[in-house]
C-alpha cells in the first residue's frame, strides 16, 4: 500500500526535539521515497517548509536539497562533534543527574556554540558552495514558489520571530545563524545575539520556547492566509518528535502534588509546548477552511523521553533507528492523526476533536430552544 497522494501545494512543519530529529530525518527517507527518490525540495508540490529548533535544521537541510540520508548522517555528526558526554558513561543516573544540575547552577550553558557553527557553515559551504550564505540568497535558489521558515524566539521581545527566506526583513540573516538562533535551546547552548535594526543587540533563543513548537500552524497560515492556496489544494504534513503519555510522565516526572520549584522549573516548559502543540493542530483541523485541510499529524509514543541533547549511547542510536522506520512506514500506510486508533494519534487530536464537535451541537442545541 502506497500513501495517499498529496494534494497540489504541500506544506512541510517539522516540531523541536533535539537528538530526537534524527528519527523524523529517517523516517522522511520514506517519504523521498514515496515521491519518486528525489531530494524533497525537488518535488513541485512542496511550496512551504517551516521547523522549529531541531526542525529548523531538518528543515533547512531540506531547502538546500539534502537527501534525508544525508541529514540522518548529519544528526549522528552532531552527536559525535557538538554534544559529547559531559560525564563518564559509567556513572549512574543519579549521580549523572546530579553533575549536571550543578553545572547548570554554575554555567549559562552547558555545551559551547562555536562546534555547531563551524558544523553548520562546512555543511552549507558542501552544500550551496558559500558557508556564509544568506537567506536571501537562499531565496533565489529556492525561486518564487518555495519558502523556508524558521521560527527563533526574541528574549527581549517576547515573542517568536518568524525568519522566512522571502522577506526583505529577514534576507540579511546568514542560513546558518538563522538556523542557530532556532536552536540554541535553553540551557544546552548560548543565546545568539544579534544587533536590531537600531543598532541594539536583540537575544535570540530556541523557536520551542514560544508557542510554536509546533510549527504546523506556521506553515498553513502561510500556504492558505498569506500565499491565497484553497484549504481543499492543500496537503500539510506534520511532524512531531515523540510523545510520553500521562501515565509515563508521572512515573518520570512524580506527582504533580509533591513538584517543588527545581521540578516545576523543568516541567513547566514542557506543559506550555504539549499544550499548545495539540491546539495549533486543532486550529489547522477546524480552523483553516473547516476541515478541508489534508492535515496529517505524525508523531509516535515514548515510554520516556530521549534527552534532547544526550547523545547517549549506542542502544540510544539503535533505539531511535527502529523509531524512525517505524515513522517512515507510518507515512507509506496513511497512519497519522487525528486518528480513532491512539497508536497513531499518542496526542489525543481525534478524541480533542470529537469534544470539540460535542461542545458545538450542545451549544446550538442550547441557542435554537
């Protein structure tokens, strides 16, 4: 069985996650070839790509025409040159826990930016033959049809700025910064500064810290408000990069009860990006011409989370293989969300719908008494 074909004018959203995107570029290495084999940027469909953090690379990758065994083998560069081990692989959990909250109290950060800049400019300068290349400059390779959009979050500011290649606001910006300022996830890596227009430095932190670590909604405003795409011409493929439920997040994170400010501290983030990952998902599906969209959510269950920035070991990489493929053939078999089947909808998108439905025919049932 092949997937259900696209509709004329794709949309592309990858979600944050770290080392987790791994498993989201295996997984695309079905969808190249259900497509014909051919890098994806070089299927006429897709007009729009947008990620957040560990997206924005994928993504980017994507727009430079990398294959996705190319961004596979990019992951696992990552891994071994940007985040190495902080602590000896013998030591325990706890004590590995402990080493790194006391790093955490003494540092900003705990890994230095400068590896995955030169990372990032050998793989454009490979690529696109300009390390310093521009998102302007990528525009016009990427001509009048395709955008890339990466999502940063301005600390200052408040708010996430959306970096997309056909903006005169954004062309400045060189590919690989934009990139870095997606990702620099808090904790893990620096905040990238950069001056404003006005000459003042602006601080520029990882897309998933505001609400659009599902950048989903992104690119379906773009496809359907802004470039003027019929919801019924459009295909919006979503991915996330894992989900632990509620049973297994308690057993990971504790009672809620018992959280004290350390625990809320790192929880709370979490429940902000969940949360408003399955809204902007909702919006897309009742939303964005009342359900004409193709929307088609793929994200999979975790019994518990891989750590963002822990590359681990090499169970960890075998681990996120046999994830991936398993994504891959989920696109092969049209098995993603909404979905009655909660193994191919972990985030509850069907059950969301079927109350959102509940509540408006109660609503009107109320209103024409």
């Amino acid at each position: 069985m092949s997937m259900t074909p696209l509709r004329n004018n794709v949309a592309l959203a990858i979600d944050g996650g770290g080392i987790k995107g791994l498993i989201v570029a295996r997984a695309l290495m079905a969808l190249e070839d259900e497509l014909g084999g051919e890098p994806l940027i070089k299927h006429p469909q897709l007009k729009v790509m947008a990620g957040t953090s560990t997206g924005a690379i994928i993504t980017a990758a994507i727009a430079m025409g990398m294959k996705a065994e190319e961004i596979t083998k990019l992951y696992v560069s990552m891994g071994q040159e940007v985040f190495p081990r902080l602590t000896p692989g013998w030591l325990p959990r706890a004590a590995e826990q402990a080493d790194e909250f006391e790093r955490m109290a003494r540092k900003p950060f705990l890994y230095s930016n400068e590896k995955l800049i030169d990372l990032l400019k050998k793989v454009i300068r490979d690529k696109m033959g300009n390390a310093e290349l521009t998102l302007a400059e990528l525009n016009e390779q990427l001509g009048p049809d395709k955008v890339l959009i990466l999502t940063t979050v301005n600390i200052t500011a408040r708010r996430t700025r959306f970096l997309k290649s056909h903006q005169t606001d954004s062309g400045d910006w060189k590919l690989w910064e934009a990139i870095l300022a997606s990702s620099s996830a808090p904790i893990a890596l620096p905040v990238w500064s950069r001056a404003d227009r006005a000459g003042k430095p602006a601080y520029y932190t990882d897309g998933g810290v505001g609400s659009y670590g599902n950048p989903a909604y992104v690119v379906a405003q773009e496809a359907i408000v802004f470039r003027g795409y019929a919801p019924e011409d459009v295909s919006v493929l979503s991915f996330g990069t894992g989900w632990v439920d509620a049973d297994n997040f308690e057993k990971a994170s504790g009672s809620p009860a018992k959280w004290h400010g350390l625990n809320w501290a790192m929880n709370a983030p979490l429940l902000l990006i969940d949360d408003a990952a399955r809204s902007q998902s909702l919006d897309i599906l009742e939303g964005f011409g009342d359900g004409k969209v193709d929307y088609r959510r793929f994200q999979f269950a975790l019994e518990k989370d891989i750590s963002s920035d822990g590359y681990g070991n090499d169970d960890t990489y075998a681990l996120m293989n046999k994830l991936g493929d398993a994504l891959g053939e989920r696109i092969r078999h049209d098995q993603f969300a909404p979905n009655a089947d909660p193994q191919y909808d972990p985030e509850g998108l069907y059950d969301l719908q079927m109350e959102h439905r509940a509540e408006r025919e109660a609503s009107r049932s109320r209103h024409t008494k």
